[in-house]
C-alpha cells in the first residue's frame, strides 16, 4: 500500500498524494535536489525545493528517486568577451558561404 503524502500546490493548497505521485530528483550538488508531483487539483506540474530533512522523509515513504547532476559544462570557468549577437551573425553567414564549418570557427573564433 502506498504512503499517503500531504503536499503543497502553489495554486490550490494542500492536497493529498501517494508515493506513486512523487519523484525525489536528487542533485549531486547540495541544496539542488527537489520533488515533483502532477497536482490532483489543477494538474500542474509542480517542483519543490527538498532539502536534507524533506528528502530523508520521501525516501522513507517510498517514492521513487532519480538522481542527476549539474553538467561539467555549467561549472567551466570562461575567459573573454561573451559571445555577441553580431558574433553570432557573422557565424551564420560564414556557414552559408563555406562548406567547411571547422574553418569558419577558427576563423570567427580569432576575429
Ligand atoms: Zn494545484
């Protein structure tokens, strides 16, 4: 028998889940983990933060868990000018004139 699981929507209040309605989206990285739940009143998507307590909680009663992670690529540290709209144009049209995509890269990346 499935827990029964007191939860909030931001749109109708509390409302009543099974463990079956709930998925523990446990994040490597520290105080990114959330729940998620369909509410049964709106049917809204819904995320809410879980923390240590609220995680230890779910997991107890039962609810399923994914885990993920930030990728490397959002932690990279980047030197530079960030990339313009006009950088992005000039892109574009060198793709339109050059079958060869890794010149024209090179080519952007250096003006
Ligand atoms: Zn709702």
């Amino acid at each position: 028998m499935n827990a029964q699981i007191k939860a909030t929507c931001p749109y109708c209040g509390d409302v009543d889940l099974t463990t079956d309605d709930v998925v523990l989206h446990e994040c490597s990285t520290a105080g990114l983990s959330y729940y998620a739940f369909v509410c049964s009143g709106c049917a809204r998507s819904i995320r809410k933060p879980a923390d240590t307590h609220v995680s230890t909680l779910l997991r107890t009663g039962g609810v399923k868990v994914e885990f993920w992670s930030i990728p490397q690529e959002a932690a990279e540290q980047h030197t530079g000018p960030a990339l313009s709209v006009d950088d992005l144009l000039d892109f574009v049209i060198e793709l339109h004139r050059t079958e060869d995509l890794a010149a024209a890269a090179r080519r952007v990346a250096t003006s």
